[in-house]
C-alpha cells in the first residue's frame, strides 16, 4: 500500500450515515481499569488501534490474560496490582501519550523496576508533568534525559495518599494519580482543572470509594483505596474526535448532509460541538441517552454557509483540546478573524500541532498570527487555494494527517499527504469512511 495519499479533487455532495469507531479515551481506560478486576471483563467496540493494541500488549507483559474475540476483547484481572511479571520488563507506549502517563500511575507499586519507551514523537513529550506528582507517593524514576522516554520506574510498598493539585487542565494527569490511588492508603486529594471526566464516570460505575465536589473551574476529587474492584463489561461509544474530522467535512463540503451514529458526547468533550455552533454551523444531536454515566447522541450535520469568526473562550479550550486543527479549518472560511487563545498545550501533543496549524493554513493561503499560546486567523469566506500542498515530516501526527484530509477534500488544489499509516494511531478506517461517503 503506498504510504502517501494524494487528493487531487474535492469531496461529491454527500448524503449519508456512518458510525466512527470506538472512543480512544474510553478504550484504553478500560484495559487498564478491566486489568486490575478480578475475573473476566468484556469490552464490546473497543477501538481497535495502535494506541489501543499497545496499551493491550502492556498488560499482557504484566502478566494478565487476553484474548482478542471478533466482537468483544476479553481480559482476566487478578485485582488491583495482580502484575506478574520478570525482570527487566519494558514496556511500549509507541505513540500514546494517555497510555505512557495513565499506566505509570498503575505501577506505584512495582517491585522491580520498569522501563518505559515510547516512539520519537512520545520520546520528545513531557513526563515531568506525571512524574513530579507520582514521586509523592515514593516513586523513583529513572531517566536518559530527565522527564523523557525512555524512563525506569521503582514503585514502593508505602504509598500513602497524596494531595495533587492539577492545574493544566489534563485529564492524563489526573487520571494517573487516581489510577495511583488504587494502590495508596488512605485518600488522595485532587484538585484537578476541568478535563475530560470518563475516569471518574468509571470509578463511580466501579463502586471505586470517590468523592467529588465541583466548582465552576475545578473539581475536587478523594479517592480511597477499594478492598476490590469487580471485573465489568462495557460497550464503548463512537468517539467525538474520530466525528470531528467528518464534521468539518460536512460543514465545510456543499449541499451535503452527514448522521453519525452512536457518539459520545460527554459534555467534557464537545468542546467542538459548541465553538462550531458559536460559528454558525449546523449540527444537531439526536436520540441522547446516557451509558454508566457517559451520554451518548446521533450527530446530524449539514453544509453550512455564512460561517462567523470566533473569539474562542477558553474554558472551552480542554474540551476541543484534540479538535482544534479541524477548528481551524472552519475558521479559515469564516467571516472574519477568530482567535484562540491559552492554548499552549497543543504543542505539547504527538507533533506541535499549534504550529502545524498555523503551517498549513499558511500553506493553504490564510494569513494567521501565531504565538506561543495563541493564533489569530483571517478568515476567507471564498478561500481558493492556488498552489498544490505537500505535508510530510510532520512526526506522524494522526490528526495532523486527517486535518490535511479534510483540508484538501474541501477546499481543492493537489494535496499530497505523507505517512497515511499514522491514522492507525487513533483511527484506522478514517480513509475507508471518507470512500463510502465520497462515491
Ligand atoms: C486524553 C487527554 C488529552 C487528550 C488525549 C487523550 C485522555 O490529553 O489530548 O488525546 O484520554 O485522557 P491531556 O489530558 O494531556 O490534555
């Protein structure tokens, strides 16, 4: 298969529905939390992807049992720090960044010591962030580089509960300290900016003893250490990331109409849903009803003109914090300058998807402002763009990828696109979808 995709034509006026596959948050949460069960979960529609498969492979070298079904993947927990595993062990987070932070906040307890690699583009992110708070309970780490992959981890058999303030809006972060606080005693306080919550949807739904206070910016979590947790089945929902590419599409291709079945839309993640609305695109959510606590919506989409500028607000900013680039391509037809701001975190994804942003709307014609935690971008209602695009080196950034998809399948010229695998990052039927749409 060749590894570079070249559109030269824009997308056919579309009528369809389709379903994305599963949500990437929700299925790697589930391997790890159905990892410290005990007995047999079954997770139904779980993403079946690089990020995924890894954090997969990762259990398996800690000793637990799974068996990958047609239609479900089995796991057998043996409880909460029932690892077994030789010494020596390194385990590959290749390019996951959830699955790198979330999994060291599982090995607090490790008696020998681990060694975590990633790929080049989770080598260059930043651990600091998880290791500094996990250091608390008695961890040790180990590094190459201080706070890089590849590192070493030492757990100890004394963790106590720490107090942690969270204060970038991570849902990574957070969520290694309460994996951490399976295996501390007594509570662990967390005062954690507002992020994406499925964790803390499934620690409730486990039973996990958890306390949470909610105010406007913050949320305020306690968690005590559970005598067990019960193996569970769970049926992941579509994910609101993998529709964002197909919304922008629709949005953005004419007199095209779009269904996507069964998404989650937790309100911590549709960050995109409202800031595209705010533009004056046209998307309704159907049929909602909720699943253990998350909610779940058809998305109707519908080609939308007279799309307006944003002055983005930025409690908005971590519940698009992955959609961003598809947002910016809105904002590149909009009437108007729109503006993002306090959005310095997007550099610190698989690739500094800021400045690619704003890289690749240059290259389309689009005059932005860039700094280091903001962009201006002058919208242009009739954007043609008048030279061919080439994207490559670009870390294989997944979304990168699928931005510049969308890009070229909207607005026109040659596109030649580089590394089409880094979709199997998060999304590995993204191009077989956009061919069942463009018939
Ligand atoms: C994720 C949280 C976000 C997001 C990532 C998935 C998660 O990262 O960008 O794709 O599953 O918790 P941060 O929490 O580090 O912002």
């Amino acid at each position: 298969m060749p590894k570079t995709l070249i559109i030269k034509n824009k997308i056919k006026k579309f009528n369809e529905q389709i379903r994305v596959s599963g949500d990437k948050s929700l299925s790697i949460r589930w391997v790890l939390l159905a990892s410290q069960a005990t007995g047999k979960s079954k997770g139904y529609n779980l993403l079946m992807s690089e990020d995924v498969l890894a954090a997969i492979d990762s259990i398996k070298k800690l000793g637990i049992k799974v068996e990958i079904q047609k239609n479900y993947c089995e796991i057998v927990g043996n409880g909460i720090n029932g690892f077994k595993y030789k010494k020596n062990l390194t385990i590959n987070a290749k390019n996951s960044g959830t699955l790198g932070r979330l999994i060291l906040g599982l090995l607090i307890k490790s008696p020998k010591k681990i060694k975590i690699i990633g790929d080049k583009s989770l080598s260059k992110r930043d651990f600091s962030r998880v290791t500094i708070p996990l250091e608390k309970f008695g961890v040790k780490f180990s590094y190459k580089i201080k706070n890089k992959l590849p590192l070493k981890i030492l757990g100890t058999q004394s963790a106590k509960g720490i107090k942690y303030l969270e204060n970038r809006g991570s849902a990574q972060c957070k969520s290694s300290i309460m994996l951490a606080a399976l295996n501390a005693s007594g509570i662990t306080s967390i005062k954690a900016k507002k992020s994406r919550n499925h964790s803390e949807l499934l620690f409730k739904y486990l039973k996990i003893p958890m306390k949470i206070k909610k105010t406007k910016k913050f949320d305020f979590i306690e968690i005590k250490k559970p005598e067990k947790i019960n193996a569970f089945n769970y049926q992941i929902p579509g994910d609101i990331s993998s529709s964002a590419f197909f919304i922008v599409l629709t949005i953005l291709a004419s007199n095209s109409k779009l269904l996507i079945k069964n998404v989650n839309i937790n309100p911590s993640r549709i960050g995109v849903i409202t800031i595209l609305k705010k533009m004056g695109a046209k998307i309704v959510l159907k049929n909602q009803r909720n699943y253990r606590g998350e909610k779940i919506a058809n998305i109707s989409i519908k080609s939308s003109k007279n799309l307006k500028a944003i002055n983005c607000p930025s409690e908005l900013n971590s519940s698009a914090i992955d959609e961003f680039l598809v947002i910016f391509l809105v904002a590149a037809k909009a009437n108007g300058i729109s503006y993002f701001k306090d959005i310095s975190e997007l550099n610190q994804k698989e690739s500094p998807r800021l400045n690619w942003g704003s890289k690749i709307l240059n290259m389309m014609g689009v005059k932005t402002e860039l700094t280091k935690d903001s962009i201006k971008i002058y919208g242009q209602p009739n954007l043609k763009i008048i030279k061919p695009i080439v994207i490559k080196n670009y870390l294989r950034d997944h979304r990168i990828f699928m931005m510049s998809t969308i890009a070229a399948l909207t607005f026109g010229n040659k596109w030649t696109i580089h590394d089409k695998d880094s979709i199997n990052t998060s999304f590995p039927t993204f191009l077989k979808i956009i061919k069942k749409i463009n018939k």
